[in-house]
C-alpha cells in the first residue's frame, strides 16, 4: 500500500540514504505520530525506546541540546527536533533533502 501511495506522490523511498535514529515512550502519542510519518515517507530508522529509563532519557538529553520531551529526533547525527519540528520540516519542503543525503562516517 506504501509503495501505491508512494508511487501517487512520486515519492521514491530507495532515495532516502539517511541515517534516521529516534528516541521514543511507547505510548507517546507525539512518538508514535513522528514514526508515522517517517515510515510512510519509507524511512528505515533506528527507535530507542527509553521507557522508564533514567540513564538513556540523559544520554538523550546531552544529544538533544538538553530537550528530555520525547520524541527526539537525529537525522544523519543532526539533531533536528521532536515530532512537530519533523513535521514542519517536512510542510517547509526541507525534510526530504535531508532525508536523501548519505550519511559521512
């Protein structure tokens, strides 16, 4: 269904190189909202679920500029946000390009 839908929009999943990591609370409403979106744009991401967990909410924080809300999100080692930022990233145009770039190791 994605790829049909994709394929409507033109958009080209394969093209999307970046290196997408996600720091979520399983019941998140804004978690599972910016996963949404990334999954329909046929993003393969990496979701750390922090739950309960003291230690990984920190070593997201000093990530994320010192923000603990979470989503938190980092595109390619590029701390880009929470769920609304994606979202008007992407209502800016601005969220494919940086979806499509490699990542540099």
């Amino acid at each position: 269904m994605l790829d049909f839908l994709n394929g409507l929009l033109g958009r080209r999943p394969e093209q999307m190189k970046a290196n997408v990591e996600i720091y979520t609370w399983q019941t998140c409403p804004y978690c599972i909202r910016a996963k949404m979106l990334l999954k329909w744009k046929g993003i393969a991401f990496t979701e750390y679920k922090i739950d309960g967990d003291n230690n990984a909410r920190t070593q997201m924080a000093d990530r994320a500029n010192g923000r603990r809300s979470v989503p938190q999100i980092f595109i390619n080692q590029q701390h880009v946000g929470g769920c609304d930022d994606l979202y008007a990233l992407d209502r800016q145009g601005q969220l494919d390009p940086l979806l499509m770039q490699v990542p540099q190791n």
